[in-house]
C-alpha cells in the first residue's frame, strides 16, 4: 500500500480526508502541526505528501522543504490560499501541484495517482481484446489503429483502466464526468457516453467484452484487461 502523509490542522478536513484516502486503499499518516510533521519525517518511509500551507506553528512550505530534503518524495499542496505568490512559491521550493480548497475529491485522487506514477517512472500500458492504451502518451489503439477519444471518452476508460478489478457504480461514473466537464453530467449523459465508447473501442459494441454492465450496479472490466 501507498503510504500518504497528511499535513492538515483543521481536523474536519482531515478526517474526511482519510476517510477517502483509505477507501481508495492508501494508509494515511496524519500530523496536524508543522512540528508534529517534522516529527513524523524521522524513521519512516512515505510516497506522497499532503501539506496545507496555513499552519498554527508554522507553514507548509518549510515542511515541503524538509520532506523534499529528507525523501524527497511527490508534494501536493492542498490550500485555502489562491493567490499567484502562494501558487508559485509552492511550486518553486519543489511541490509537484497545488491545490486549492474547496477541492473535487475524484479529482483530488486522480492528481495523487498522476504523482505517484510520475515519481515512480512507471507508464502503463494496458492491453485486451485488441485494445492497447498507453496512458503515457494518451495514445489508444484499437487492432493496431489509432482510437480518437473525446475528453470525456477518454477520461471515462481511464476510470475503468485505474479499477481494473472493481465494479464502479453509475453514481462514481457521474462524479468523475462532472469533475472532467466541469458542469452537471446526468445519467442519460452517461448512458451515451458508455454508448460512444463501447461503439470504438469493442468489437461488438452490442456483446460488449472490455466494458461489461453489472446490471443495477454499473460497470467493471473484463477479464481479458490487463497491464504491462
């Protein structure tokens, strides 16, 4: 498992973060202070940093700066501060993103995976049926022929390809075309998105074998999918 370490005083904030970080099969380390941080750095071992820049002790950038010091490990800043000096201070002293509160849990994820395969240099390429997708490039290919994806097409396979073995539900499916569109996606939406993709990347989009329906639940990947 992914060990995530979590710098947040605003315990609210923090439990539901670790709420959601642990459902999507993270471990969590939690300190709410920069000197409760510095602490934590000492004999253990993280994948990716959390930080809010706001502190009662301190600022997040000082403990950005240790932990790239010391583990040198992805650093996601995730703030209530916008403005452009924070943004670029933030990403000056070494933060792979910054993220403002209010934030879009899905999308939230989605950066922390994107850090996390950046930081290992792992580009996987995944492979089914005749589909060959390299998310490295974006490139999709369909029995040797290049697949054009929309947007939302193409964000849309990625779920299914990042949850190779789970059942995603309609509900999660909406969640995460919304946060692509950045506008109220509903459920007939979704049902002509699965429609265009299956109609692309099947050989019969009518017996579907990539994108399989669990009926009354939503979707999962077939069996023939998988990663190299």
């Amino acid at each position: 498992m992914k060990q995530i370490f979590l710098v947040e005083d605003d315990m609210t904030i923090a439990k539901n973060l670790i709420l959601l970080l642990r459902t999507e099969g993270f471990t969590v380390t939690h300190a709410p202070t920069r000197d409760d941080a510095l602490a934590a750095l000492s004999g253990k071992k993280y994948d990716l940093a959390l930080i809010d820049i706001s502190l009662p002790d301190g600022n997040g950038f000082t403990v950005c700066t240790e932990i790239k010091e010391a583990q040198d490990i992805p650093v996601i800043f995730l703030t209530a501060f916008s403005d452009e000096a924070s943004v670029v201070t933030g990403l000056n002293i070494g933060a792979d993103d910054y993220i403002t509160k209010p934030f879009r849990p899905r999308e939230l994820i989605a950066r922390i995976k994107t850090a996390l395969r950046k930081n290992t240099g792992f580009s996987p390429v995944f492979t089914g049926n005749g589909l060959h997708v390299d998310t490295a490039s974006g490139v999709v290919k369909k029995d040797g022929n290049e697949v054009f994806l929309s947007a939302l097409e193409y964000r849309l396979l990625l779920v299914f390809i990042n949850n190779p073995k789970s059942i995603i539900t309609r509900s999660r499916l909406l969640d995460e075309l919304w946060d692509a569109a950045g506008e109220f996606v509903n459920d007939n939406t979704l049902t002509v998105y699965i429609k265009r993709l299956r109609e692309k990347i099947e050989n019969d989009p009518a017996n579907p074998q990539i994108i399989l329906t669990v009926r009354g639940t939503g979707y999962r990947m077939g069996d023939g999918h998988a990663s190299e």
